[in-house]
C-alpha cells in the first residue's frame, strides 16, 4: 500500500477528523499535489479490491473499529465516491 494513501487515510478518515462530514474533504484532497491526488486515487482502488486491506488494517491507521470486510469495503467504496465521483455528501465512518 502507498505510503500517500496511508497518510491520507490516518490524516483525514480517522477517528476525529473521519466525522467531520462538513464537506472540506473533498477540496483539501483537489488542493494536494496530482501526483499526490492520484496516489490516494489507486490507493483506494488497490483496497477495494485487495483482500489484505481489512478491518485491522483500517483501525491500525485510524482508531476506528469495523465490524466485517463487508462495511469497511462499502464505507471505502463511499468516500472513493465522494472523493472522486459525483456523490455530493461524504459518508460517516462505520459503527
């Protein structure tokens, strides 16, 4: 996993600022770097898909407990949404 991805994810998805749905998530990622962007990009889709990248994995970067693989891959596939689509409110963290 990308070190960019994981700063990201323990910087803004943890367990303070990850409940923070005011919608700055969005513009302070656009403000970083493309390079930067497009790590946090494929860091998202490496762990959609990558079964490695778990609960454990999760809570080790943001002191947020999941309960499955399940919530932790639709809650990812949520904030890729929002980061990187067009889904206009970013979701709060599971549990």
């Amino acid at each position: 996993m990308d070190e960019r991805f994981e700063r990201f994810v323990k910087g803004y998805l943890n367990s303070v600022e990850g409940y923070d749905t005011s919608g700055y998530l969005r513009p302070t990622l656009l403000g970083f770097s493309e390079s930067f962007v497009e790590a946090v990009r494929s860091g998202f889709v490496q762990a959609l898909a990558d079964d490695s990248f778990g609960p454990v994995e999760y809570e080790r970067l943001t002191d947020i407990e999941v309960s499955d693989r399940e919530t932790l891959r639709a809650y990812l596939q949520g904030v890729y949404d929002y980061l990187f689509g067009d889904v206009p409110e970013q979701p709060l963290p599971p549990g």
